[in-house]
C-alpha cells in the first residue's frame, strides 16, 4: 500500500512538472509571436515603435598611433580601395553613436552597430553619391531601428535600400598589426 502512494505521488510530481513545462513554453511562444507580429524582420517599423532619433553625428579618423584602445577591443574592420579602416564598437555603442555615415574614397558606407543584440550591417550606396541617409532611431523589441530615407526598419531587416558592404570583426591588437597605416575611428567627446 505504501509503495503505491509514492508511485501515485511520483506521478502527480511529474504530471505537475510536465503541466509547469508546458504552461511556460505557451507563455514563451505568446510573447515571441507578438514581437514578431508586431516588428517583423523583412518589413518597415510604425514609427510609433521607436523610442528616439539620434541624427547622425560627424566622426574623425585617427592614425594607429593616436588610438587609445586596448588590444584585445573588438573593431569592424573595412577595406575601401587601398585604405584599411577600424571602427571600434567602444566608440560606437553611446547614445547617437551607433551609425557612422560618411564618403570613403568617392564611396558613401554607413557602418551600423548595436550594442544590445550584437549585430553589425555596413550598408553602401553608389560611387559619386552623397552621404547615405540613414540614422539611428532607438530601439524595437531590443533591436536597433534605422530610420533609412525617412522610413524606419530594424537594423536586421532585409529589404532596406541599400546594398550590404562587406566588414571583418578582429581585435585592435590584430587589426593594427596588419595595417599601422590604417584609419581608426575617433572617439566622440561629448561636451
């Protein structure tokens, strides 16, 4: 008799852990699909979504030298023509740091970072043209949103108007060994 009842209990303990289980992977699913309804990868944000827009600040280069970084600091790297360029995510992951947009060698490159989901998309425009027009526009389900020409999308989405530019990630330590003649990305000392 005794050993049916811890048979018995034993089954309501794992009945009861199943039912916990499954209640949660419910739970998990729900929220998931709501993010992805609400802020799909492959489609334009509401703007109503966004928490803030940051334009676009300028940003200066300095020589390997004059970088203050440790080595093991992670960078994007690019090459562009015969330059070799490093953006340290350290200078890129404060508040309207996120996106650096400028003309490198008659080539309009905007190199986007967000520190929250890790991920990083250079974009490119067409050789002669301007500045690309985009900018950061806070943050969607943790993700970086974009506002590109004035439409905002997740940094992740695949049908922004912009061509991908190939990047490498390295540590500072690599990267300068390689090229001591490069350009790295400055630091932004806000006033």
């Amino acid at each position: 008799m005794a050993k049916v009842k811890y048979i018995t209990a034993g089954a309501g303990v794992l009945l009861l852990a199943a039912l916990l289980a499954y209640g949660c992977l419910l739970v998990t699913d729900h929220i998931a699909l709501q993010v992805t309804e609400q802020y799909p990868d492959d489609e334009m944000l509401q703007d109503e979504f966004l928490d803030g827009q940051f334009e676009t600040p300028e940003r200066s280069f300095v020589t390997v030298g004059e970088a203050n970084l440790d080595d093991q600091d992670e960078v994007i790297t690019l090459n562009i023509g015969e330059q070799h360029y490093a953006f340290p995510k350290r200078w890129m992951n404060g508040m309207s740091e996120h996106v650096v947009s400028e003309v490198y060698e008659g080539l309009p490159i905007a190199v986007t970072y967000c520190n929250e989901s890790e991920c990083v998309r250079v974009f490119q425009g067409q050789p002669g043209e301007e500045k690309l027009d985009i900018m950061q526009a806070g943050l969607a389900a943790g993700h970086m949103a974009i506002l590109v020409k004035g439409k905002s999308y997740l940094q992740e989405a695949e049908n922004i108007p912009y061509g991908e530019y190939p990047f490498e990630l390295m540590s500072w330590g690599e990267w300068k060994t390689n090229h001591p003649d490069g350009q790295v990305l400055d630091e932004i000392l806000w006033e």
